[in-house]
C-alpha cells in the first residue's frame, strides 16, 4: 500500500499509542455501543411523553425504523435496567433514573448540533451525524465543544 504523503507532519500509527492505551479506546467505544440503545430508548420517549403526552410502543417503532417486536424486546431490557415503567397494555413511562438519563442525552445532543452547525454542517445532516457522535463523544470533548460553539455564538 502506498503511504500518504505527511507534508512534514507526524502522523502517528496506531501503534504509537501504545497497547493498553489502543484497548481502553476500543473498550470505551464498545461500551458506548453498548448504551446506545438504551440512551435513544429513553430519549425518544421523553420527546414523545413532551410531544404527545404518552410514549406508546408503536410510536416508538415507528420513529426508530424497527418492529414492534423489538421494541417489546428492549422496553423489558429498559424496564429491567430500572429506566422505564409500564403495565401490560399501556404507555411507557421514564422512571427517575430514565430522565436523569434522557436529560444528559438530550444536553449531549444538542451540544454535539450546535458544535456541527458551527462547523458550517446544515442541519439535517448535523442531527443525523449528531445521533451517531453523541454516544459516542467524552465530557472532556463535549465541554471543548461547548466552548467552541459559544465563541462562535459570540462572533455572530
């Protein structure tokens, strides 16, 4: 494979980093997908419960692109996790811990949009990359992005 040119610059090959420091980043990302799930469960439904007053099943499926099916497997996940409530046959309800949760997905989110819209991104692709990167993105990044955002604000 031909190496790209570095115009001067070191670029630093993954092995640079060290093996220990490559498996905690691998680790990091897989336990970000881990809570992928559950964190755009409970958002979701927050933004339902705010928007129509309840977070009913099928609403959820259709707004995630998923079955019902799936929906019913990952609400007993959620409802397991202590996140959400519900009774047979009835809407779905964020528990305390499901809203503190939400809460810190919905700041995440719109951090990480206002950072890209800084950027210049229009904004349905910023709220689309911004589903992917806020899960995925460390407080240390997230408070850099704030601060960004809010010199860029200041400018304008």
């Amino acid at each position: 494979m031909k190496k790209m040119p570095t115009h001067g610059r070191v670029t630093p090959d993954a092995t640079d980093r060290g093996a220990k420091a490559q498996a905690e980043g691998f680790a990091t990302v897989r336990q970000a997908h881990e809570s992928e799930m559950a964190e755009d469960y409970v958002e979701l439904i927050a933004e339902l419960i705010e928007l129509q007053g309840e977070a009913r099943p099928v609403d959820i499926a259709e707004r995630l692109g998923v079955k019902p099916p799936t929906v019913t497997k990952n609400i007993s996940r959620l409802k397991d996790a202590g996140l959400v409530s519900r009774e047979r046959y009835r809407a779905i309800f964020l528990t305390p811990a499901g809203q503190k949760l939400a809460e810190a997905c919905r700041r995440r989110h719109r951090i990480v949009v206002a950072f890209l819209l800084s950027l210049g991104i229009d904004e349905d692709t910023a709220e689309r990359d911004a589903e992917g990167i806020e899960h995925h993105v460390s407080e240390n990044t997230l408070e850099a992005f704030e601060r960004a955002t809010s010199r860029f604000e200041e400018k304008f």
